[in-house]
C-alpha cells in the first residue's frame, strides 16, 4: 500500500501519490472505470483534476458517486477574473456530480500580469475564498509550471494563506541551480507554515521531438524503463513531506504505484545521472529557453 501522511493542515492523511485525473480527459468511461480501480487497488485516496482536463471530471462521476467519503477531491480553475472562476467551479462540481470539493487550485498561475488579476480586487480568488464561506470547497491552492513557478508560489504565499501548492520536481530541473535555489525556498517555507507540497512531472525523460513515434499519452516523453522510472519515483519519495502528482499518461499509473509501495530507496546522484545519460533525459522547463508548456498542463 502507499504511505499516506498529512495533506499539509487540511487534517487529510493523503496518499503519497496522488491520482492525476488528466489520465481520463480522453478516455471512454469503461477504460477510466478500470483505471480507477487500480486506486483502489494500492490505497491511493487524493483526485487531482481540473476543469481543463478533457473529459477528466465527467469520467470521474460515476466513480465518485460511490466512494466519494474515500478520496480527497481537488479540482482546478484556469480562470483569473471572479466571475470566471465562480461559473467554472460551479461546472466543475456540476461535472463532477458532487456539492463539494476539498480543494480548488488557480491553475498554473506564473504569469505576472495574471498573477495580479487573479488576487487583485475582483480576481479568482475572491471568488474561491466565496466558495470556501458557501462551503462549495474546504481549501484554496495554486499550481504551476516552468522554471519561475517557486518565485511566483512564495509570492503568493506573502499575499494569502494557500493550503497547497504544485510545482515540478525531479533529478534534472533539480540539477538547474536557480531552480533548485527556488525549490528549497518554497519547501523551507511550506514546512514552517505546514502547506502541502506537490510534485509534478516527476517521471518526465524530455519534450517530445518530431522524429519520435511513440504514443502521445503526455505532453512530454516519459520514462518507460522500469528500473529508471523506479529511481524518479523514489527521487520524489525520498523526500520528507512531498507528494507525486502520478502522470497523465495512465500506463503508467500501475508502474508508478508499484514502485511507490516498494521500499523507498533514496538514488544516488551518479544512478540519477547514468540515467540521464543512458535515456538522453533533460528538463522540461530551461529558463529563457523553454518555460512554456506545450498542451494542457498536466502531471
């Protein structure tokens, strides 16, 4: 089974991997109901979905009209603007079939001019803290991509309490020392205020390039080889207090949870490095070179 330890202050014990749900935006619904399953199956008991993930939240339904007192539910607004991001919740719980989420993320909110839309005077989350006093949510996070994502997470940490945040997190953004300067800052900072802390991309190889032929199940090319792809989960693992947001690629889910219930074997920073070098891995996010995300954000 996966560790479950505290969702950061939600009073949650969450799983250490945390189911993510944009493996369902094209799914039919019989494949999504067998792929939830396997949640089931390894103890995982945190959703993360969003708004923008296909058909991620109608998938979910039927599932959750089942075992919704089991899984701590979190979904996403991309929005920036209140009344935007108040019409979106409310589909999004429409969707999901549920009168309740127990968290709602603004959505890669990096972007400066968005930032300050977003939790300026009519932003998102006027419309989200709404939402926590009607009792449509419990808690209020914010998620990212790219290389500034640590930055603009300790801003808005200056600027509201937020319950989590989501960021990328594995061997080679880590390798990038102003990223990881930005890292270990945020991380500092989520543990003196006991804010949960979630990771993405962890088993991402590199982006996609025109010469490859391989299923597109993610925006970037993952790890496939067993024994690397074990050694990125446990990069994440091996640290205290993260989570693992696992890909939107779904076949890989099971690999991921397998290596997730093995004991966790801290990799050392030459296994991490052979394999960069044997899979030719880099990082999704190089600043000023590419911070951009290619298709719909996800794990």
């Amino acid at each position: 089974m996966i560790e479950r330890i505290p969702f950061g202050g939600t009073g949650h014990s969450s799983s250490r991997i945390i189911f993510g749900a944009a493996a369902l935006g094209a799914m039919r619904q019989d494949r999504a109901d067998k792929t939830l399953d396997v949640l089931l199956e390894f103890g995982v008991n945190h959703i993360d979905t969003a708004a923008s993930y296909g058909d991620s939240e109608l998938r979910l339904a039927p599932f959750l009209r089942q075992h919704r007192p089991d899984f701590f539910l979190a979904t996403k607004t991309h929005e920036r603007g209140a009344d935007g991001a108040r019409t979106q919740l409310h589909r999004s719980l429409e969707r999901l079939g549920v009168t309740q989420v127990d968290l709602v993320q603004m959505h890669n909110l990096v972007d400066k001019d968005e930032w300050q839309t977003a939790l300026g005077p009519g932003g998102a989350l006027e419309a989200l803290i709404q939402a926590k006093e009607e009792g449509l949510v419990r808690f209020i996070g914010v998620t990212g991509h790219g290389t500034w994502v640590a930055e603009r997470h300790l801003q808005s940490l200056e600027r509201f309490p937020f319950d989590s945040v989501l960021l990328p997190y594995n061997h080679t953004m880590m390798s990038q020392p102003a990223y990881a300067a930005d890292f270990r800052r945020l991380q500092a900072l989520c543990r003196e205020r006991n804010v949960a802390m979630q990771t993405i991309k962890s088993v991402a190889r590199r982006r996609w390039q025109d010469a490859d032929s391989d299923p597109h199940f993610s925006w970037y090319m993952p790890i496939k080889e067993p024994a690397a792809l074990r050694r990125a989960v446990h990069f994440v693992l091996a640290e205290p207090g993260l989570f693992l947001n696992s890909s939107s690629d779904a076949t890989l889910l099971r690999p991921i949870l397998e290596a997730a219930s093995a004991p966790i074997e801290p990799p050392t920073a030459e296994a991490m490095d052979r394999d960069v070098a044997e899979h030719g891995m880099t990082p999704l996010f190089v600043r000023g070179e590419s911070d951009e995300v290619v298709l719909a954000p996800a794990g």
